[in-house]
C-alpha cells in the first residue's frame, strides 16, 4: 500500500507564496519592531533547504517537552521533507519582541532578531541553529494546547470576533499571532499560513487583486473599512503586507478571504502558550482547564458523509446520537498540504466511540484525536470507519489499510507507545483492538500485514506470517520489547498459540534486508557490547530457534539472490497534494535526461549520484527517489541490491515532485540529485561498468558511469 497517511496541523506549514503588497508603511505597535523583530531570510526552501533540520539540542527537547501524541502529529515535520516554518517564524519573532531571544548566543554581535538572522538576502540560508529554533516551534503548533485553543475558538467565536480579538490585542501593544486558511483556486485546493499582526489603521483603504476563474485571473477592486499591518515571513520583511478588514467581519490577504472560503482560525497573544513546551525562558506556565474537545480530522473524502456517536450494543455498533451539539462540523482548519473536501469534526464527549460513514467506497484519511491518545485509518476504498477512546479501529470496504494507534505515558501497557499495521492486500473487514495482552487484530485478510511498534528508543517491525487458517491474531509485546504473534486456534478467546515467522533477515527492524543486517548479527554473534538486534527471529534461517554462523551464511545467501522490486506504476492521485504549489507539470515527458554526475567513480567511494534534468523550462517532474543501480557482466545488465533504508523511510513508495512552486522560476530547467550511500549496495562496487535506472512518471532513464580501482 502506498503510504498515503497524511499528518494533519493546525495552522497549515506553507511554502513561500508571492503576493502584490500595498506601498504604505505603518509603524509598530507597543514593543514589537518590524525592523529588528522579524527574520531577515523568507520561508522558502531556499533558506530553509529540502528538509527539516533539528539539531542535537532541538531534537533532545522534543522528547522531553513534547507528550507522545504530540510528537506523533507532528513526526511529518520533525523529519520530513520541508514544505515551510512560517508557525515558527511567527512565534520567535514575537517572542523576540519582548526580549526573550539571547541574539548573540545564535550569532555573535548581533542585537536583533533581524541582525541574528546572519544572511546578506531573504533567500540566503541562516545557520543550522537558527534552522534548528523556527523548526521547534513550529512543531509545537501540534502540542494539544495548541490545537485545543483552536478548536474552542473555532468552535465559540465568530470570524467577526476573531477579527476583533486581533484587533484589541495590537492596540494594546500585544503583537498576536494570525493563522488563516484560504481556498487557492476554483478546484478547491486550500492552503494556510501564520503571520504576525502588530498594528491597526482605519480607511478606507482601496484593494487591487487578482481572482483566478477557471484558470484565469481577472482583476478586481475591493474597498476596505481598515488594515491590520502583519510581518508576513512570504515576503522580504522589508515589504509591507496587510489583512484588510470590513466593520461587518470581512476580509482579504494575500491570495486568502472571507468571500472565497477563508477562514482565520487561530489568533494567540498569550506568551505563555506561544512558548508552552518552548525553549525558551521568562514566561510562565501555559494553564488549559477547560473540558477536553475530541477531534476527528479528515482529508480526501468525498462530501457525502455521516458522523454519528455510538456504542457496542448485542454485538453491532449503534447510533445513540448525531445531535448537531455534541457532533459539530467545522470548516478545514487544520492540514499542512492541499485538501479537497477536508473537514474537521469537534466531539464535545471524548469518551464515546464515533463511526464515520460514506455513501460509497472512498479514499479515507482520519485522525481520530481523544486526550492522551490519537487513532489513525488510512484506506483506499472503504465506507465505513469506527474509533473508540479505549483504543479500537474498524473499517469496512474492499481495500488496504493502515491502522495506527499513539498515546500518552501512562496510558499503555509495556512499552510500546506506539502501534501501527500496514495491510498490502485487499480486505473487506478489519478491527484492531487494544487489550491488556496486546493487541488483538481481526480480518478476513491477515497474512504479509506489517506490524511496526516504537517504544521511544527503538522501533520493532514485523510480518505477520502463518500457515494457521485464522481470522484473528494477538501481537504482544515479548520480553525483549520484539513483537511475538499468538493465535486462537482453539476459539476460547486465550490465543495460546505462539508462531513464528518466516525468516527474511531483517534483524535492525527497518523493513528490509541490506547489509547492515549482515553486518549487525555478525557484531551480535561475536558478542559486541550494546549490540541488539531488532527482530532476531528474522535471521532464523535454520529454523532451530537460535543463531549461530550457519544462519549468517544463509543471511548472506539471501542478500546476494535480493533484488530490489520495482517501484508502484505513478498514480495520478498523487498530484493532489502538491497542487497547492501550483507548480506547471509536464504532460509529455521527452526531454528529462539522467546523468551521472561523474563519469568515473572510484570503488572506494562512498556516495554516487545521478543528475535528473528536465530540459522543458518551468516544467515539473515526478520521479522514483530510490535509484536502481545495474552492472554490465557477461554482455548483459544485471540489477545489484540497492537498500537504503533512510530514503526508503522518508519517501516510502511514493513518487517525489521536482519543481519550483508559484512559477518564480518559470524559465529554469528543474533538476535533482538523487544520491546513492554505496554502503548500502550489494554486492559491493568493483571494477566494471554500471548505470542508474532512474524511474520518472512516465518513462525509465538510465546515465552510465564507470568504477575503477582505487588509488592506493
């Protein structure tokens, strides 16, 4: 199943969009300065490059800081490929504004925010450290404080109220954070971003803007009753941009407004909740105690659809209630890709089960947010989806399935905090339930269903693998912290039968056999300290139930005779979320060329790369990121193993867009690196002659190269 799982935010993260501004200044409210409180550089991959960098302090109070949940809602940013920081941009420049940034520790000599910053232009890249602050608090628009404050004020104020809390709060001389959503285009597509308003003028003022209809964009003029000044981190710092406002609670900024589906969601001047769970000090502790609010986030539904509160009645789920008071749809305000047709649902009871219905089957992504928990079902084709607080998904369809559940500390037995099941194959029916014992999984479809726990500090997969005709299944957590199987076959509900797996040799659990796993249970038969193997039932060739040298050299065995499958056929599906960038793709595909970067590369040498170039100026790309590798032996190619887990980690099976976003770049020819780490080929490179298969959308390229002997 292609991994489709889509995290969802509260204030979207955006990549830079580039808007017609006012020529007027307005200067700043209270203490907050727009020349020394707001970054210098842009919220563009340009400054901020392809992913999101943390470093070792960053990534330390993440875990520590941040609850399990937390981390889980925000894992796509944490160490995923980069799509803007403006959250974090907005929150340390205002955090700036009342002093509570040491300037000089980021960079030396420096006296403000925009000093710190220690770029020439807003597209160069800051230090890694600064990179490494944004990137955290951005992060913590994730927290549930964050998103809890979102939903009551989406749930209790009107768009007019929320417009008047901004503001109330910059005429007090509080600059306030802004986040809105906004409808791209006529196809439906939304986006969000974060700002920070800092003063208020009154008109009226006169408001050129383009709309675009079908496609086109007509010009318009719009007449305004006032302006809110905001540092918009889009734009060089030094451009002026504003929210122009009307006395009846309209709108307009940037390509967002009230008339065309936009909605601000989110308007923080508290410091303490700006910097609750930060980095930072001097602000109190940030207090909630109002009720927790459940939510059920969805992303590419159709519109037909039901929600309603349930509970397990003489073996069926029923509807006790789809009171329009406790179940209460809002419009998207959470997501940090494009969505069609997304929703947000608040729950007012956290303790009831809610079930989610469709006229017909469809693609579901949900996120089922409770207190302490969040559950998780991504499906290609159901019309039917059930949650419940205690830790139970269910779907009914004809299709593949991830199920995921995350929860708090304190929350869950053992170790495990978080569980997920991948299922390749079609199924009609699935439900996984949490019990004391583990987890019990039940479908008409179980075997080569992937199981991956986390426990904080290491990460266990495993396959469910039987020769019992079965329908249910109990994955347990083993002494070890490994996944151990155990099935029921006698129906009395004990599942006292434990089985074993076929071995693949996927001992460091990262989902594939490479040579790191050779090389790790060689350290581990030779007794290396602090050497543990992830799965070792995985290298259990013999079948005896213990590893010794004879299952290192069938480990081995296995390697040499691996080959890497070719990736899924492109499907258009996956243009979806990346329409948002608006970004031209290429229909015909005839002049993208692959190169190797070098023509010669030496055996020794510890990365290769291949150049992929679409010669069609400002003409997007998708291509496959993992690279086949081939060598020339006996007057034919034959494919050699190429296992990098970290790629496939990151990109999954899924197809990668090349391209720049809002035609900045219209007349570039859009290229890419892709990179191969040769540790992670097998057999390993010698003398000869090789090539990258680089697969795109449409077609295969290749670009040969040559290995020699390395120097001595």
């Amino acid at each position: 199943m292609k991994n489709k799982r889509i995290i969802s935010s509260f204030i979207a993260i955006c990549s830079s969009v580039m808007i017609g501004t006012a020529t007027l200044t307005a200067s700043a409210a209270g203490a907050y300065d727009i020349e020394k409180d707001a970054w210098k550089f842009r919220n563009t991959s340009h400054s901020f490059g392809q992913n999101y960098k943390f470093t070792d302090s960053g990534v330390a109070p993440l875990k520590n800081n941040l609850t399990n949940v937390d981390r889980r809602l925000a894992s796509n940013l944490i160490s995923g490929q980069f799509l803007g920081s403006c959250y974090g941009m907005a929150v340390t420049s205002i955090l700036a504004s009342y002093g509570l940034i040491d300037y000089n520790a980021y960079t030396e000599g420096a006296d403000s925010l925009y000093a710190m910053s220690g770029v020439a232009s807003p597209d160069d890249m800051p230090s890694d450290e600064i990179q490494s602050l944004i990137n955290y608090y951005s992060s913590l628009q994730f927290t549930e404080e964050v998103r809890q404050y979102a939903a009551y004020s989406m749930l209790e104020k009107t768009e007019k109220e929320r417009l008047q809390q901004i503001i109330d709060a910059v005429k007090a001389g509080k600059p306030a954070l802004v986040g809105y959503f906004g409808k791209l285009n006529d196809s439906g597509d939304r986006y969000g971003h974060a700002v920070v308003a800092y003063n208020v003028e009154y008109g009226p003022f006169e408001v050129n803007y383009t709309e675009e209809v079908d496609q086109l964009g007509l010009l318009k003029t719009a007449e305004f009753d006032g302006r809110i000044a905001v540092y918009n981190c889009n734009l060089d710092s030094q451009e002026s941009s504003y929210i122009y406002f009307n006395n009846d609670g309209s709108w307009r900024t940037d390509k967002c407004s009230s008339d065309n589906e936009g909605n601000i969601n989110l308007v923080i001047s508290d410091i303490d909740l700006l910097n609750n769970k930060g980095l930072l000090g001097g602000t109190e502790k940030y207090k909630n105690d109002r009720d927790f609010l459940a939510m059920l986030n969805i992303r590419s539904l159709l519109p037909e659809r039901t929600v309603n509160k349930i509970k397990f009645d003489n073996g069926k789920w029923n509807t006790i209630s789809n009171n329009e008071d406790e179940i209460i749809e809002l419009p998207p305000f959470l997501g940090d890709v494009s969505q069609i047709y997304a929703n947000t649902y608040v729950l007012k009871d956290d303790t009831s089960g809610y079930m989610l219905s469709t006229d017909g089957l469809c693609t579901m992504n949900l996120e089922m947010n409770y207190q302490n928990c969040v559950l998780i079902a991504d499906v290609n084709a159901a019309n039917q989806i059930v949650f419940e607080p205690s830790g139970y998904i269910e779907m009914n369809g004809d299709t593949e399935y991830g199920f995921e559940i995350a929860m708090n500390d304190g929350y869950y037995n053992g170790s495990w905090y978080s569980f997920r099941i991948d299922q390749d194959h079609k199924t009609k029916h699935s439900a996984l339930k949490r019990t004391d014992k583990g987890y019990i999984l039940k479908s008409d479809n179980l075997n080569n269903t992937i199981i991956t726990t986390c426990d904080g500090e290491n990460v266990f997969r495993r396959e469910i693998d039987t020769e019992f005709d079965i329908d249910s299944v109990l994955i347990f957590e083993k002494a070890d912290g490994n996944i151990g199987f155990a099935a029921d076959l006698d129906n009395n509900g004990s599942y006292e039968t434990e089985f074993h797996k076929t071995p693949n040799g996927d001992v460091s659990g990262d989902g594939y056999l490479s040579i790191n796993d050779v090389v790790l249970l060689q350290k581990w038969l030779l007794a290396v300290p602090n050497t543990i193997l992830a799965d070792w039932e995985a290298a259990d060739f013999t079948n005896d139930n213990r590893l010794d040298v004879f299952d290192l050299c069938l480990m081995k065995r296995a390697l040499v005779n691996k080959k890497n499958e070719a990736p899924p056929p492109f499907d258009d599906a996956e243009t979806t979320q990346w329409d948002m960038l608006n970004i031209d793709y290429d229909e015909s595909y005839d002049n993208i060329t692959a190169t190797a970067l070098q023509t010669t590369y030496e055996a020794d040498t510890d990365e290769i790369i291949c150049e992929v170039k679409n010669h069609n100026k400002g003409k997007g790309f998708f291509y496959f990121p993992i690279a086949f590798i081939e060598r020339y032996d006996n007057e034919k190619w034959e494919e050699i193993y190429n296992a990098d887990p970290a790629i496939r980690y990151q990109y999954g099976d899924g197809y990668v867009l090349c391209g720049i976003a809002y035609h900045e770049h219209d007349e570039m020819e859009f290229s890419t690196w892709i990179r191969v780490q040769t540790n992670n080929i097998f057999p390993s490179l010698k003398e000869g002659h090789y090539r990258f298969k680089i697969y795109t959308a449409k077609n295969i390229l290749y670009a040969e190269f040559d290995v020699v002997a390395a120097e001595q």
